[in-house]
C-alpha cells in the first residue's frame, strides 16, 4: 500500500507576490495525490488563526509537519511532499532549518516533536556539513541537556564516541556529558585512553558533569 499523501496548510495575504505561485504549485500537487488535501487560509480575513499558527508573514506552508517560510518553487513544494513523514525528511528538513539560520524555529519544532531529536545524528555524521549547521546542531542538544529524549539517545551516541573521525568522537563525548545519564559514563570512561588529545580532555569534562 502506498503511503498516505502529507495534508498541506497555506496562509496567504492580499497583494502577496509569491503566493499565488505557492498556490498553485500545492494545487497542482493535489491533483497529482502528492498531498491529500490543502487548506488555503487569507492572514487578512483570519488574523486569529495566523496568529494561532505564529504566521509572521505570507506565504506561509506546512506540508505535513514541516512548516515553510516565504517563497516556494513548485519543485521545492515536491519535494518537501515527498519527504514528509519520512525519518530522511525529518532530518533534511532540521538542516534546511539550520542552514537558513531558524534555530527558533528547530528548536521549536524539537519541542513539538520530541522524538525528532533522533534525527540529528546522522547530520554529525556528513563530512561536508557547513560550521553553521554543525554548531547548530550542537545549540540543539545543549538546549535538551538532561532531557529523556538525550538520554535516550545515549546509546546511539556511545556508537558514535568509537567513530574513526576524531571530530565526532568528541562531538559525541560532549553530547554524551549533556545527557545526564549514567548510562553514558562507560563509553565517556573508554575515550579517556583516545589517541586524540581533545577527545580525552571532553571526555574527562563530561565525566565530570556527571559527576565522576
């Protein structure tokens, strides 16, 4: 069975160039069965619910759960339908975020959909990840420090502390300290005879968060 189109959200505003754009390419994508239904709501007549929302400006997109400021090209609006709901999307989506410089906008997103969190592992894992994103990613698990969602991470994170990539390891190291977790003190204890300097010294700062 093919999975079930995402349902799309558009706010648009009278004399908005880019809407009429970004209407007709969800449109199109209705008619297509790339999304299953699309709610068109005027910021002007609607105010209230624009607000509900934290619409800001038009146009204003949700396909699925990614919310998408300004404008869209139609093959972009394809794009993200085809990624909604997938763990791929999810983390395609979180480094757009990061990449654009919205880290309110992640982090609230992270707040919504907790279990995202999962999702920026593999973003530590790309050799070509810009600085911008990568410390991004780091605002991220800094501001779930001691969170269950971190801490159910640790084993994912504990695997990463053993990558070939000295950079990860220590990434991993400091992730690992934020978590709180006493789960976390074997693999942080296991990096403290690491050949790389710097993951030895956050290894033994992370202990030390948790207090070891």
């Amino acid at each position: 069975m093919p999975p079930t189109p995402p349902d799309a959200l558009l706010f648009i505003a009278p004399g908005c160039p880019h809407c009429p754009v970004v209407l007709q390419g969800l449109g199109e994508l209705v008619k297509q069965g790339a999304i299953g239904r699309l709610e068109v709501i005027n910021v002007a007549a609607h105010p209230e619910l624009a607000a509900q929302h934290g619409v800001r400006s038009a146009p204003w997109t949700r396909i699925g759960a990614f919310e998408l400021e300004g404008a869209q090209t139609p093959q972009e609006l394809r794009r993200w339908a085809e990624l909604a709901g997938s763990a791929d999307g999810i983390s395609v989506y979180l480094e757009q975020l990061l990449r654009d410089g919205q880290l309110a906008h992640a982090e609230q997103q992270l707040a919504r959909h907790p279990d995202w969190l999962e999702q920026l592992l593999p973003l530590l894992t790309k050799p070509d990840l810009p600085m911008q994103v990568r410390i991004g990613v780091g605002a991220l698990f800094e501001g779930l420090a001691g969170s269950a969602e971190l801490q159910a991470l640790i084993p994912a994170l504990g695997e990463l502390s053993r990558a070939d990539d000295h950079s990860l390891r220590a990434d991993a190291c400091h992730y690992l300290g934020l978590s709180g977790g006493a789960e976390a003190v074997p693999f942080l204890r296991a990096r403290l005879e690491d050949e790389n300097v710097e993951v030895r010294e956050i290894a033994g700062e992370s202990l030390e968060m948790l207090g070891q």
